[in-house]
C-alpha cells in the first residue's frame, strides 16, 4: 500500500493517507 501512497495522485494520497 506504501506505492499507492507515493503515487502522485492527489485523489489517492488522500484516500491512502490514512497509512
């Protein structure tokens, strides 16, 4: 899940940045 988080997508980071 580290790699979704590092992605440079603003609409992932938020729902992975609960990690």
């Amino acid at each position: 899940m580290e790699l979704n988080y590092k992605v440079p997508s603003f609409s992932a980071n938020k729902k992975y940045k609960r990690i």
